[in-house]
C-alpha cells in the first residue's frame, strides 16, 4: 500500500513575511491520517484553525492565501506555497502548522530551507492510504489575448509532470531558459526546483511596496532584477532560476488541493491566479477526476510511493 506520511517530530522556523514584513514563528507538528495540512492562528484568542482546500483559497494577488471557507473578511494566513511545494516534494500529507502572524516566513525565497526543515524532523509513513487526485479527461483555463494570454492545462497521465513556460519583458530574464519540465517522480526535486528563489523587478518594487506588499523583501530572500541584469552578488543558483521558481510556485498552488495529483499540468505565463482557477475548474466537473489509492505499491506511477532520500 501507498501510505499517507507525516512528521516524526516537531520542528519550528523563524523569519519574516516577504510582503508584511513581520517576524514569524512558525511550529510545524505531525497529524494524524487524513488530517491534511491545517494552519493554525494561534496569536488569535481561540486559535483559528484553516485547513488547507481549494474553496479556503481567499486571494491569489502576489501569493496563495487562505482563509476559513475562503471568506477574505476572516483570519487569513498568506504566502503559503512554497511551503506546500516542499510538503509535495517529500510527499507529506498530514501537517499542522503553527503560526503567530498572517504569513508563512520567507526565509530564503525559496523551499529549500522548508525541505531542510521538514527533512530534519523526519518523515513517517502513516498506516493509511495514500490519496491522489487523478484526472480523467483535459481540463484549461485561459486568461487574457494577444501579448497578454495566459492559460493553464491539466490532462490525464500516469504520474505527476509539470511544464511551465514563462515571457517576460526584460533582457536579464530573457537570457535565462524561459521553458521548463519537471516530473516529480524522478526524486530530482530537492536538486532540480527546491532551490529556486521568488524574484522581482526593481521597476515594480516602489509600486507594489505603496501597496503594502514585498515589505520584508531584500536580496536575501529574492532575485531581484534591473532593467538589464540580477543585482544579487551571488547571482543565479539555476541557469533557468527563474522558470523553475515558476514550477515551484504551481506545485505549492496544485498541492491546495489536498492531496498530490496524477495529471500532466502545462501553463503559459500562469501565476497563482489561474492555478486556482484551474483546480476550480477541474473540481466543478465530476466526470474529470476521480480520488484513487494504490493497495499494490507496483501499479503506483514510478517514483510517486518512495520515500525522498535523506538531505
């Protein structure tokens, strides 16, 4: 049997929200199967707890945020993806979260320092069937014409394949790889995606800060990029850094789901947005998906019933 898997131990990280700015303390404690990954408000008076759903998904400006039933007046907690892309990394499905402020730490703009975390606390198989979405016939979203179309697409496949395909108007991101294919079953996560930083141009970082966001951002945990070159000393940790950050960011928004999918997801120019839309999309047709389990190890898709190696 494919098993559901969680923590072993507790394991806690501090930081600072990229967009508010605040420090974060953050515990990360094991659940029980089925659980799925809830975050709990514990600054609030009683604890607010928000599981992690689709229809909890309560704004997707700038990052993926969640609030009880999707309701954007109630306690939220923002910024959750690259958390989730880490959790689907590894394979994680049950996972409470402990958090004292709106939003997720950045830490170093990536998920690797989330893979460390959760990779140092150890993970457990769970006597419980592993859950996947798997989809049955093609599902797209699109958004937009001419220069400014953007689409997303999930078809049916035997595993769990991204590819994502990024435009952007500016020489120093055009001179990276702008096209990307990842499959989560190869094991190459930690070493192909997790490392992938958030990035931004400094041309849009006066406006979006008058807006209240990126407050916390800095060149430790961003790219951040001028009309023609990145800014940080160190440079680019991929040659493609910032399409993969991309694919990162999509398998964080497609873990919202609340369990891994069996699907071939393709985007053009995709973002949080449109993720959601996506996963509305293929959730509203009961006749595109179906919820499966692997009783047999050997008829899962390769790769996805292994555990991730150690860091």
């Amino acid at each position: 049997m494919v098993k559901q898997r969680t923590l072993k131990s507790i394991t806690r990280a501090v930081g600072v929200g990229i967009h508010s700015g605040q420090k974060v303390e953050m515990t990360l404690r094991p659940a029980p199967p089925d659980t799925g990954i809830v975050f709990r408000r514990v600054d609030l008076c009683p604890p607010v707890d928000i599981p992690v759903g689709v229809t909890s998904v309560s704004d997707t400006r700038m990052a993926t945020t969640i609030s009880p039933g999707g309701d954007p007046g109630a306690p939220r907690v923002q910024t959750i993806e690259h958390l989730l892309s880490a959790c689907a990394g590894l394979g994680l499905d049950n996972l409470v979260v402990d958090i004292n402020a709106d939003e997720v730490p950045v830490l170093d703009g990536s998920a690797a320092s989330f893979v460390f975390l959760l990779q140092s606390a150890g993970i457990a198989l769970q006597d419980a069937p592993k859950r996947f979405l798997k989809v049955n016939k093609p599902v797209e979203v699109r958004q937009g014409e001419g220069k400014k179309l953007m689409w997303a697409r999930l078809e049916p496949h035997h595993g769990y394949t991204l590819s994502f395909e990024i435009e952007f108007d500016n020489p120093a991101v055009a001179a990276t790889g702008s096209r990307f294919v990842f499959d989560m079953g190869s094991g190459k996560y930690k070493k192909e995606i997790a490392r992938a930083r958030t990035f931004g141009m400094t041309s849009d970082i006066d406006l979006m800060r008058s807006r209240g966001l990126t407050l916390g951002g800095s060149m430790d945990n961003a790219i951040v990029v001028d009309d023609y070159k990145v800014l940080n000393a160190e440079g680019l940790r991929y040659d493609d850094e910032f399409v993969k950050h991309k694919i990162l960011d999509a398998i964080g928004d497609m873990q919202v789901a609340g369990m891994p999918l069996l699907a071939a997801y393709t985007s053009f120019k995709g973002g949080h947005a449109l993720n959601n839309k996506l996963l509305r999309a293929l959730l509203a047709d009961p006749e595109a998906y179906e919820v499966v389990t692997f009783g047999d190890e050997r008829e899962a898709p390769k790769g996805l019933a292994e555990l991730a190696p150690a860091w």
